[in-house]
C-alpha cells in the first residue's frame, strides 16, 4: 500500500501510486489541459460531490468517487479496494449526465431541530 493520500467520509484510506498518478497525467491529457492536480483528486475522494459514492460497474471491487470542475466538467476517480483500503487506478473526466449509478453510500442528512 502507498503512502496515505486521503481519507473518504467512511473512513476508508485511499492512496495514490507514482505509477497511477502517472498513468491518469500521461493517458489524460485533458486533465492536466485543464489544470487537474493531486488536490482535485483529494478533494474527490475527502468529499464526493453530492455526498454520495458510487458502485462501479466496470472496475472490479471499485467506487466511483466525483468532484465538479468548474461549471461544466465532472472528474470521476475510481478507487480499487483491498478490504478497506484503497487505491487510486484512474481518474478522468465524464459528462455531466453520465456520473450517477448505484450509490454505495450517502452522507446522512443532517436532521433538522424544530
């Protein structure tokens, strides 16, 4: 396991690899066009856009963690999971409509005192 990146609302710690970091600048372009750093990558993971993680459907024992971009751009980063530690594998931009799925988990809402 690498070094700790960051911490999703779970709990559950995420790394990110020399290799996978490598990986989402070199096979993505865009991103680093569009000015993606290591920190959009956190702040996807440390608090996912809508409070919710999704089930990924493509990448075996992954979520689906997203974060916005500005006003249009939506950054998805999948995470393979090993019990309950995480990996980074890839991170890419999707379009807006295609980000929700099965949500895994949801932040709980805070309830409201009368």
């Amino acid at each position: 396991m690498n070094p700790i990146f960051a911490k999703d609302p779970r709990g559950y710690q995420v790394g990110l690899s020399e290799k996978s970091w490598e990986h989402i600048s070199t096979d993505h372009p865009d991103l680093d066009k569009n000015g993606i750093k290591r920190n959009n990558l956190k702040s996807a993971i440390n608090n996912p856009l809508d409070g919710c993680i999704y089930e990924s459907n493509k990448f075996v024992n992954s979520d689906l963690y997203y974060t916005q971009i500005g006003d249009y751009k939506i950054l998805r980063v999948v995470v393979r999971y090993f019990d309950d530690v995480g990996e980074i594998v890839t991170a890419y931009f999707c379009h807006v409509d295609s980000y929700r799925g099965n949500i895994k988990w949801q932040r709980p809402k805070k309830s409201k005192r009368t």
